[in-house]
C-alpha cells in the first residue's frame, strides 16, 4: 500500500474494515458463534432468533478476546462493538428506567459490588419481506432468487448486561434484566447474489461517484421521472428557471461560469440544486456572488476559489450528465436586498423543478465537501455460517446510527438548520451525500447504494396531489402545523429569518387558496387562525423574538406544537360555543381583532401536585365567576420573564376552542398599553383537563350569546359577556 503524509492526519484502518470486506477471505466462527446464522426457514414477525448466548468478563472480555485470536470473525466484531459502546448510553431495567446517578431507582445498587460477569443473549437477525419493500407479496419460495425465502437480511442485534441482579437479604430479586442493545448492519451473501435488482444487497463502494454508483443515481432519476406520479410537475404549470445559474462547464476546456437565464428556452434545460451548510460565514465564507465581481463570475469562475462543496456539486453534476447547477450564495446577489428579496418569491420553484437537489448533508460547512470517503475507518468483518458455507459481512450501528437514514440524514447536523428544511421539503427528488453512503428520495421512493429494504416513507416532503384531486382546506392546514412543529425546532443562525424562511413552503401551498389567505409577517393562514392561536411551547428554553406579534408561533424561538388532546366528553348538551370565538387580521391597522368569551384571572398559580397528568399545564387558573378554579395553564415563558411577580396581575383568559386542549389563550393587559382591550399572548390554559370534561361548568353557563345584549370592552364590561380586543 502507497503511503504519503496524508496517512499523518487520516485515522488508522481497522483490522477488519468496510473497505476490504469484499475481498478478504471469510473468517470462521467458533462453536458457541455456530448457531448465530440468520436461518431464514425461522423468520417470524421480521426476526430470526438465534440461540446464541454466552457470558463473558468486564472490562476486557477474556473469552471473547481468546476466541477472536483463534480466529472466529463473530466473537472480534461483538468484542469491539461491546468496548466502544460500553456506557455511551445506559442500561435500562424495563419498566424502570435507565441506570444513571440521578435514578432515585438506582441510588443503592450503583454503589454494590458487582462481579463483572456480563450476558450477552437474544442475537437475531433483522428479516425484511419484499412484500413490505415493494408490495410484491412474495412467499419463501417465489423470490426470483429462491434462497432468499421471499425477503432481504439486513440488521443483527444483541443484548447484553449483568448476569446477577442485585438481590435482596432475604433472596428476593430487587431488580429486573438490566440490559442494553447493540446494532448492526449485515450483508448476507445470499441477498448480495440476487438476481433480482430491487432485491440484492449491495455494500458501498469504495469511491463515491464510481460508475457503478453514477449508473445507480442516473437511474433512480429516470424512474422516478417515468413511474412516479407523485412527483412529476403539474403539466398546468408554467416551466420555471431560476434567474441565475451556474454552466458547470467541462473538466478540461470550459470552466464553471454564471449564467442568466432570461434569453433561454426552458425546453431541454434542466438544472441541478445545491442544499448545503454555509459554516461560519464570518471567519470562513463561501464565494458569493455580489455587484462587484458579478461580471466576472459570468465569464469565469476559478475552481481555486470554489469551497469543496461546490467543486463537489459541480463534479457530480458533470458525471451524472446535468449541464446547469444552482448554488444559493452564487445565484443570488448577497448584497442585494432587492436582488435577496425578488428570489426569495421563487425558492420554492427553484427546489420543485431541479431535476435533483444535490445536498451535502454530512459536510457542515461550505468547505467540508461530501465526495471524501473512509471506508477503511468502518469495523466490518466477514464470516463464514450455516450449512451452504454462506458469509456474512457485519458491520457495528454506533449510538449516533451512521449508516442509516435515520442517523444519516434525519439525524445529521444539516437537518436541524431553518433553512434547509424547505429545501428539503419542497425538492422533486434528492440526492444525498453522506459519510461512506449515498441516499436518495423522493415522493415516491426511498433508496440507497446499499439497496437495503426501506419501509416507510419520509415525512419531511411536501405533499403533491395529483391534477384531478384537490385536498380538502384542513387537510392542507394540517399538513401545515405539521411542517411549523418540525421547523420550531430548527436553529437559525439569524434569528429574523425564522420569518422568512418557512414562506416558501407557504407559497407551495398558497396555490390552493385564495390571495392574502397568509400572513407572511405571522407566519399563520386566516382560515385556520383559530387552531393557530393555540400554539404552545414543547421543549427548551423560550426566548421571545422583537417585533412579531405575541399571538404567532413565531414570535418564540422554542420547540412549539399544537392540539395536547381533545375535549374527553361528547356529550351534545355540553357545548359552549354560545360564545363563538372569531378572529380576523386588519391589514390597516396590523392588528389582530377578536371577539370572544373572556374571564379575568385572579391567582395563578404553579400546582403542587406533580402527577404527569400537570406536567403540561403546570399552573392552576383561578378567577371568574365565584373566583374558583376554572382552568389549568401554562406560560409561553415560562414566568421567565417574571410576569407572575407583576404588582397587578391582570391576567384573562379568552376562550378559544371548544374541542381541544389548549382550548384557550391566557392574556396579559399591561396599563401603559393605549387602548383598554389591547392585550399580548403570554401563554395557553385549558378548561378541559386530561380526563375530564369542564373544570368548572358553572363558568360557562348559561353561556351568553352575542345576541344576548350589547358586546362589552373589557374596561367596564361583566366577566362572560362577548368582548371586542386586539391582540398585540
């Protein structure tokens, strides 16, 4: 093997690596490894068991170590999988919890001596049936390739923990199985030999745009453009370029330069789109396009100056066979507001009509790039098992699960960025570039280099009925606190763009209703405003965000969802829309008037009680009529901003929803406010509590009807009468 100083800042190959597997020679297995081979005649529920069990030593596993010396491939890749994950993440003793300091559970037992004997059992293969691949509800013995037995291999586990529970003076077991699970990835010879395209297990090749792999990815294209309804583009819409985009140009003459779209046919022209991470554009941006060098950049862009990513996207457009490659930083004019804002309109076009997106989702920053592979780093060894001398080739799934979508996509860092979830969600179909494993999906399929069995579907991708079908106005509204409670926990590294950036999933869907229905400025559509307003904070520390109004969403960066639980009783009798809540956004005055039931509160106070049933609405509401408890709360806040240590409380409750919790929002009135019936949301409350059905019924009845006397301002008007306000 050539060496040169790159070996200097490159980790050390394993024994056994990924990059050889293919080509060494299969290990044997020892006698107590002999019967964990994944007997397909045995698969049960997607699971073949084994009776795989032995029992070892901490910390160095002696037995595991003596065999894996005397050559047995099972007991080497269990050994080093054991002491890599060994306490990364804790044990659990199901129906406990997890083995942690700060377990009251555990307090006792962390500090008892322990002999060091650990179990390692339950070792079963991960069975995946093709008719949960694709439908084709084939039996064991219709595969195309019989010894496949109607399904793929694709996963081994194992659990292991300490032999002896700690027990009690008088024999007594005072705790169940401790235990934790290990995960692995196989490559079954059998499905790696399938004759069958959909059905044959590939392992990842050693170079990322290979031919086998650019053949793969140009294909994935082709199908899903041929098969996919789903994702093809409504034949009604006009074609769509983007402004800008870059000709990649070719590796030996023609240098990557911008172009302008304006004078050019969209027949025939198809582009590619760049997803990606800028990084730290402070210390180390990437190349933008701004007035001063545009000129230049028309003519001529020196690969020199491109950052990794984008030398990457440029490679992979040109193997793959796309002449035109769109990049945000380029593509637009950085220094441009108007430029900024006019292509901001169109972002959801530019990612719906890429013939792919491109996306560089291990590199975390512009100057990662995404083609670079390791192989040589991933522990995989290959053995020999069964009776019709078989391999396998396993490879260990660490905690953070590199080497599935799950961990390499939905888990990577490129998917908690604001941004990029619109560009993943609006694209047609994706390409991405993780470490050591191209990706790919669309609306139609999910697939890999590796070919193994996916069986569910991405959430994250915007939905595309056909022509002939219109989704009903909730479905879609729906769909959209769905995509905010995914997006709220995104991160941002300008706060003022958590505005901005969910507006082109907007304007995918404003498609479907009639101009003005979104307030861009809130984030929130007109028609479900009431269902909107009832937004509550899930997770992490709030922080409120200048100059949006309190009643959107977006006026906090936090982890926000909608809709706790419904209402417990159905009963028809009880019902108290009497007082219907109504809202509606006044342009001219950029205001949100409502009308509706309201109640003044009195105390609020934090509940005693810690039954998890409270761990949502920590907070008791007291007030209205007979000043008794009507409702539980909870503050956006979380009182972080001391509004429970106010001098006047002035807190009311407006009631919202008669189906669901939240079913109301708590308001707060402050007295250097202009007008008297301007209010600003400080948190939600519910009159409906888990279980139950009205806390306190008396408080709404008899309800009061609109039509039931003149509407009241809050100044001098009585507790449960219609009330005109403005919320801020």
């Amino acid at each position: 093997m050539e060496r040169t100083y790159r070996n200097l800042i490159n980790p050390l190959p394993a024994k056994y690596n990924l990059a050889n597997a293919s080509i060494t020679a299969p290990l044997q297995t020892c006698e107590a490894c002999s019967v964990a081979w994944p007997d397909r005649s045995k698969a049960k529920n997607n699971i073949i068991k084994t009776g795989y069990e032995r029992v070892d030593s901490y910390p160095d596993f002696p037995s595991l170590k003596t065999s894996s010396r005397n050559g047995c491939g099972l007991c080497w890749i269990i050994r080093k999988a054991l002491r890599s994950s060994w306490a990364v993440r804790p044990m659990e003793e199901w129906g406990v919890g997890p083995l942690e300091e700060d377990n009251d559970e555990f307090a006792d037992l962390l500090s008892e001596p322990w002999d060091g004997k650990v179990r390692i059992f339950n070792l079963s293969f991960g069975f995946v049936t093709f008719s949960d691949i694709d439908g084709t509800h084939a039996t064991k013995g219709e595969s195309a390739c019989s010894d496949q037995r109607g399904g793929m291999v694709t996963s081994m586990m194992f659990e292991f923990g300490p032999v002896t529970p700690k027990a009690a003076e008088d024999g007594s077991v005072l705790h169940g199985e401790i235990s934790q699970v290990l995960g692995f990835k196989v490559f079954d010879s059998v499905d790696i030999k399938s004759n069958v395209p959909n059905h044959q297990r590939m392992l990842p090749d050693q170079y990322t745009l290979s031919d086998r792999n650019i053949s793969m990815i140009q294909t994935w294209i082709e199908d899903c453009e041929s098969n996919h309804p789903s994702c093809r583009s409504f034949s009604s819409e006009p074609k769509f370029l983007p402004t800008r985009l870059i000709n990649v140009g070719t590796r030996d003459k023609v240098p990557p330069h911008l172009v302008e779209t304006k004078d050019m046919s969209t027949d025939g022209i198809t582009y590619a789109a760049l997803s990606h991470m800028w990084g730290d554009v402070l210390t180390a941006p990437p190349l933008q396009a701004m007035q001063y060098n545009y000129r230049q950049l028309m003519e001529y862009i020196s690969p020199r100056r491109l950052p990794r990513n984008f030398l990457d996207a440029v490679e992979t457009c040109r193997c793959i066979g796309i002449q035109y490659l769109w990049i945000d930083s380029l593509c637009i004019l950085q220094d441009s507001t108007d430029d900024w804002m006019k292509e901001a309109q169109t972002m959801h076009l530019v990612y719906k009509y890429a013939k792919v997106t491109i996306v560089a989702t291990s590199a975390t920053s512009s100057h990662d790039g995404f083609l670079s592979r390791r192989l040589s780093a991933v522990p995989a060894v290959k053995i020999r098992y069964g009776p019709a001398e078989q391999t396998l080739v396993i490879t260990p799934i660490d905690d953070h699960e590199n080497g599935l979508r799950r961990g390499d996509i939905d888990g990577s860092k490129w998917n908690t960025r604001g941004w990029t979830m619109q560009e993943r969600a609006l694209s047609t179909r994706s390409i991405h570039f993780c470490n050591n494993k191209i990706y790919y999906e669309c609306r139609g399929r999910l697939l890999s280099e590796e070919n193994e069995a996916e069986t569910f579907q991405v959430s994250f991708l915007w939905p595309r009925p056909p022509e002939s079908v219109e989704y009903d106005d909730s479905v879609w509204y729906d769909r959209w606190t769905r995509a905010v409670i995914e997006y709220s926990k995104r991160r941002f590294t300008v706060q003022t763009d958590r505005v901005i950036a969910i507006k082109s999933i907007a304007n995918e869907m404003a498609a479907h209703f009639p101009p003005g229905s979104y307030l861009a400025g809130q984030a929130t559509w007109q028609g479900n405003i009431a269902n909107e307003l009832l937004w509550y904070v899930e997770a992490g520390i709030p922080r409120r965000l200048p100059d949006i109004p309190t009643w959107s969403w977006v006026s906090l960066d936090a982890h926000i969802s909608f809709v706790k639980g419904t209402r417990s009783s159905s009963d028809p009798e009880q019902h108290l829309s009497g007082v219907p809540f109504s809202a509606s956004y006044s342009f001219e005055r950029e205001r949100l008037c409502a009308t509706g039931f309201l109640v003044d509160i009195t105390r609020f106070e934090p509940v005693q009680d810690h039954h998890y049933t409270r761990a949502s609405f920590p907070y008791d509401v007291v007030g209205g009529n007979n000043n008794r408890l009507f409702a539980h709360g909870m503050l956006d806040m979380d009182n972080r901003d001391n509004i429970l240590g106010m001098e006047v409380l002035d807190l009311w409750y407006l009631h919202v929803s008669d189906e669901q919790r939240p079913s109301g929002l708590v308001l707060q009135r402050s007295p250097g406010f202009a007008v008297v019936n301007e209010f600003r949301r400080v948190g939600v409350a519910t009159v409906f509590p888990l279980g139950e059905d009205l806390l306190d019924s008396e408080q709404f009845s008899p309800p009061l009807h609109a039509n039931q006397g003149p509407r009241n301002t809050v100044a001098g008007g009585e507790v449960g009468a219609v009330h005109d306000l403005i919320l801020l």
